[in-house]
C-alpha cells in the first residue's frame, strides 16, 4: 500500500465508480425483461398443454425451457429490486426507476391475483 494520499483517494474513487451507473435505466430494463419473461412462460404453458390421451410428453417437452424463464424472471425481479431503490436513493434516473418499479408492482399484482383465488 502506498502511503501517497492522493493515490489512496484515486483508488476509493475508482472502487465506488457503481455509484454512477445508471441505476434507474437498469431496473427498468429488468422490469421489461421481467414482463417479457412473464409472455414467455404464457407461450410456453400454452405449448405444453397436449392432446387429451397423449399423457405427459408436452410437459416433458417444455419442461426446461420453463425452468429456464423461471430462473431468468428470478433474475430480473431481484435485479429490478436491487436497482429500484438504489437509484431512488443515488438520485440516479429516478422517474425510471418509481416507472420500473410500477410495472414490476402491477406485474407481481397480475401474477399474485389467481393465487387469492385459489386460496379461496
């Protein structure tokens, strides 16, 4: 370690360089991707619906690529949650993230209705 302040003060700078990122453009890029996941796992449960007498081979068939869009909807609800906050809080695309975190909301709305009536 040098004992140099301005190199010391040249590396915290360059390790709080997230700060600047474009916090409220990212969630809402993980907010879209998140209802693009969303029309993703629509098609393929349509997709896997199969023929009567036809047993389980359609399920079987779209099986990972429903795994696939689960971990990848996962992924961007979380990361949406993340970077939500983070640019309300950095001041950082704020009208994009309070937008992001909207549709993520009505998404989660959307998707959280039929398990209230199933629990009925």
């Amino acid at each position: 370690m040098s004992s140099d302040p301005w190199a010391l003060a040249a590396s915290q700078r360059q390790r709080r360089q997230w700060r600047y990122w474009p916090w409220g453009w990212i969630a809402l890029v993980a907010s879209i991707a998140a209802w693009a996941c969303m029309a993703a796992m629509v098609f393929l449960v349509a997709a896997s619906i199969g023929m009567p007498g036809d047993g389980d081979h359609a399920m079987q068939a779209t099986r990972v690529p429903m795994l696939v869009t689960l971990l990848l909807a996962a992924v961007a609800i979380t990361s949406c949650l993340i970077a939500g906050p983070l640019a309300l809080r950095l001041a950082r695309q704020s009208g994009a993230a309070i937008f992001a975190l909207v549709l993520l909301s009505v998404l989660l709305l959307l998707s959280g209705l039929p398990l209230l009536g199933l629990m009925a």
